[in-house]
C-alpha cells in the first residue's frame, strides 16, 4: 500500500499518539466513512489540521458502513489508501467498531472535528454525535465543527459510480421529485408510537452446516460431514423483533410447544420491548424448521420440520380466541403472520376480521399447507403483503397479469391496500384509492431469502397503518428486502439506523 508508513492499526497508533502528547503536540481526530474522496472532505481535513499538529483519520470498517448492500464503493484498504497520499493528513487507521466512541477513548484526541452537517444534531439519525461528544470530554478533549464547502459522497456515487441498475435511478429520481428522506425518516420514526400486536406462529430456524462428501457407499443416498449449527428466532418471532425495531409498544401473541418449548432461548432472543404472550400446545414441540446447509457455497440441501397440527384442538382453539377477544382491543395495528401450520384456526381469523382496528395479513405457503393457505382465509383486511406465488394461488392463475388479479381479490376482501413482493423484480403495489405502482428492486447479491419477506410485511405494516402513500411503501419495502436478502435467515432484524442510513444514501 502507498503511503503505508501513514497508516497504522489502532494499537500502535495509540502509542505513537501518547508519545506526541508527551512533546506537547495537539492531537486532532477526524471520523467518517469517507468512502469516495471530494473536495469537502479535502478541505474539511484542510482545516482540521489548522486547529492542531497532528491530524487522525479514523474509518468505518467496511462491515459497519450502513449505506446499502452496494456500499461501500470502495473497500477499507483503498479508503485508507486514499486518506493516506493528503499531505495533511498525518495517520490513517482503520476503525474496529462501529462508531468512534471506542476510537475516542482508545486514542485521547484533543479535539474531535466534525463537519458542518452535524451543527444540527436532529440530522444524526444515529444519534452517536452525542454519544461522541460525551467520549471527547471525558478523555479531556472537545468536539469542534468545520465550516466550508460540503458535497455527499453518496450523490456523487449514486451519479456516477452507482452499481444500481437505470430503472432503480429512474424511479429514485421520480420518487425524489415528490417525497423526501426526511419524509420517510418521519414515518418511520411515528412508528415509534404505535401500539402493535403480533399473531402467529413461533418458529425456530435451524441451520445445519455441512460438507458434502459424495454418494454413500452402500445406498444411493448423499452423506455430509457435519461443520457446525446456529439457530435463530423465526416466524412470529422475527416479525416481532423487526416491529420492535420501530414501535416501542410491541406485544406477541404465539403458541409454545409442552414439550421442547425452547422458551428460554425464545424470551433471549425476544427485543426488550416486546410483551409475550405464550399458549401451549399439548403434547407438542415448538416448531422448529432444521435446514441442512452445503456451507461452501452457501446451498440448502433439504430441510426438516419438527412439528405437530394443532389446528383441531378444541381447548387450544378457546384459549386462542378468548387472548385475542382480551387482547385486540388494546392494539392500534394487528400484524397476522399465518404460516398455515394450525394456529390460526377458522374462529381465531373470524376474531382477527371482526375485532381488529387495524388488520395486516401475511398468509404463506410452505411444503405442508400449498393450496390450503391462501389469504381468502380471512374475509377483510386493512393491508395485505405476499408474495407473487401466493397472490397467484390465491387467483388460481398462473399468467394472469397482477393488474387483473389484485382489483378483484381487493374487492372481495375488501382491502384497500396491497403489496406483492416478486424477487428479482422488486415488488407491485394497489391501492384503491391510486391504482398499481411499480419499484424495481434494489438487490445485488443474496445470501439468503428466509425471512425476507416476514421483514418487508413487518416494516411496510407500519408504513400502511399511518396512511403512508404506497409508492413510499414499495420504496421502503425493497429497502428493507435488500437488507433482508443480504444476511442469513433471520440472524439479525431490520435496524432502524441502517434502513434510514440506507434510504437516505438511495435519495441522495
């Protein structure tokens, strides 16, 4: 690397730093991604070196940088490469966490020096430029702002260096002309005060990892060798996790095995914000879905559930129906995730359709319940959320075009709103009130859809349930798939931070 004599690891950087001080110099910390260099940040070091003797540099690590699935543009190295060849620019280092509270207190700067477009702190949706400023103080130093020419790293990629195909930037540039981020942030952000309250089914996702060895020996059947295993909260309890990331009044309504309930590991998994509600079912585990995994590359061989229909049930039935009767009252939206494993019984969605304020409907299709689990289930719906091959099931049509079938089954159940995520394709919206709408989606690479779309029906419920225009619906939707698409399975919910990080690097 050029200029490497510049660029040092956090450790050593401390030491070099301690000594400086010791010869009376003054230390000044810059911090930021910084992932294409512009004229702003040249001057913006400029005067940052003005203030001091010797200026840091410190980066956000590529695994922190919160812009999208296509950000950084360019990877850590190069950054500091870059920041390293500006003459007044005395080290680089590479950050190990996330924000530069750490950073702070690891190198004792005298000053901390942000940029002029966090004078105003309600711009920090993070909310770290506090955080940062207590961390300066207490390691005797101060929080300073420059005051020059500013562009945005993200405008300039999203003109010119953009990995987002022309559709995306078309429809971005039609969205920009009516909507803002500020907008959206605004939504997302009044999400905070509803009361929301998930039903469904609990389910444990199991990833099995292993490599392949070939066919048996004896029988015409492939052995793997067993690597390793992690397990996630999935189903209704994703959905909750990903609400959670929003609302702060979020309740959770679900059955739990008698037996292998694995409630320890769910309560542990569960955000501190949700309020369980947990129902048994007798002589049954807790679902748990077992997916054995080819670990390199990353390929699911076969899955197995660990499962047991409760649907006729008489007891479970009533339990069920008087928690909801107790419960609904108390919720301003009802997010309904119906896997079509049992839970849900006729009665339970007859009181879901009757009493709910505010009823958002995601009904799935599995290997267990293909044909039987449509969203015709329910009579009425506020807002629906499923995918192409469920809303064609429902249609019982293959190629019909979208906008014959969702006018119809709006219609019938009389649902005003709708979203239908299609892959590769982005997703395709109704409203009665506005007609169809289209948003490209925003995907590069997928690691892995399970809980993709328990994430969008989550966030865009949220949205719909404030009267969110469905365009800005779709465009949060797709954001918020991206973000899903890039992790595995439900190893991490939505962040709020990140999907607003990530919307607002889009608008840019």
């Amino acid at each position: 690397m050029a200029h490497n004599r510049k660029v040092l690891d956090l450790d050593a950087l401390a030491v070099r730093l301690k000594e400086l001080k010791q010869e009376g110099r003054t230390i000044v910390l810059a911090h930021g991604v910084f992932d294409l260099m512009h004229l702003g940040h040249i001057r913006h070091f400029q005067h940052a070196k003005g203030m001091g003797d010797i200026l840091i540099v410190t980066l956000t690590p590529d695994k922190y940088v919160n812009k999208g699935p296509h950000r950084p543009a360019f990877n850590q190295e190069l950054r500091a490469e870059a920041l390293s060849a500006l003459d007044c620019v005395d080290y680089v280092a590479i950050n190990n966490w996330p924000t530069a509270i750490e950073t702070i207190h690891h190198l004792s700067p005298d000053l901390y020096v942000k940029g002029s477009d966090y004078k105003d702190r309600s711009n920090d949706a993070t909310g770290n430029i506090n955080l940062e400023e207590e961390a300066v103080r207490k390691v005797g130093g101060e929080i300073v702002f420059t005051d020059d020419i500013t562009f945005s790293s993200s405008n300039l990629i999203n003109m010119h260096l953009s990995v987002l195909p022309p559709e995306v930037h078309d429809f971005i540039r039609d969205f920009g002309s009516s909507y803002s981020a500020a907008d959206i942030v605004r939504c997302l952000d009044d999400a905070a005060k509803l009361r929301v309250l998930i039903v469904g089914e609990a389910i444990i996702d199991e990833y099995q990892y292993c490599e392949t060895m070939g066919k048996s020996g004896k029988e015409p059947i492939l052995a793997a060798r067993y690597l390793s295993g992690e397990r996630f909260a999935g189903g209704a309890l994703a959905t909750a996790n990903n609400v959670a990331a929003f609302s702060d009044h979020v309740g959770l309504l679900t059955f739990l095995g008698e037996i292998d309930s694995h409630e320890e590991f769910i309560r542990k998994t569960l955000n501190k914000k949700i309020e369980p509600f947990f129902l048994k079912m007798k002589d049954a585990p807790t679902i748990v879905k077992r997916r054995f995994v080819e670990l390199y590359p990353f390929q699911k061989l076969f899955e197995v559930y660990v499962m047991s229909s409760s649907e006729d049930d008489e007891a479970q039935q009533q339990d069920l129906c008087a928690s909801l009767e107790s419960l609904l009252p108390k919720y301003d939206v009802v997010i309904v995730t119906d896997y079509g494993h049992g839970m849900l019984g006729p009665r339970a969605v007859e009181v879901l359709s009757e009493h709910s304020k505010f009823l958002a409907i995601n009904t799935q299709v599995n290997s267990e319940n293909r044909g039987f689990n449509t969203i015709s289930r329910y009579r009425s719906a506020d807002y629906i959320c499923v995918s192409e091959n469920e809303i064609r099931l429902e249609a019982r049509s293959r190629n019909r075009p979208l906008e014959d079938i969702l006018p119809e089954i709006s219609k019938r159940l009389e649902c005003k709103r709708m979203l239908i995520t299609c892959g590769e394709r982005g997703c395709f919206g109704f409203s009665q009130d506005h007609g169809f709408f289209q948003v490209p989606a925003f995907t590069g690479k997928v690691v892995d859809r399970v809980g993709a779309g328990d994430s969008v029906f989550a966030v865009t419920s949220l949205c719909v349930a404030q009267g969110a225009p469905m365009e800005m619906v779709g465009l949060i939707g797709n954001a918020v798939g991206a973000q899903a698409v890039a992790t595995v399975g439900n190893r991490e919910p939505i962040e709020r931070v990140s999907l607003l990080k990530y919307l607002e690097s889009l608008l840019k």
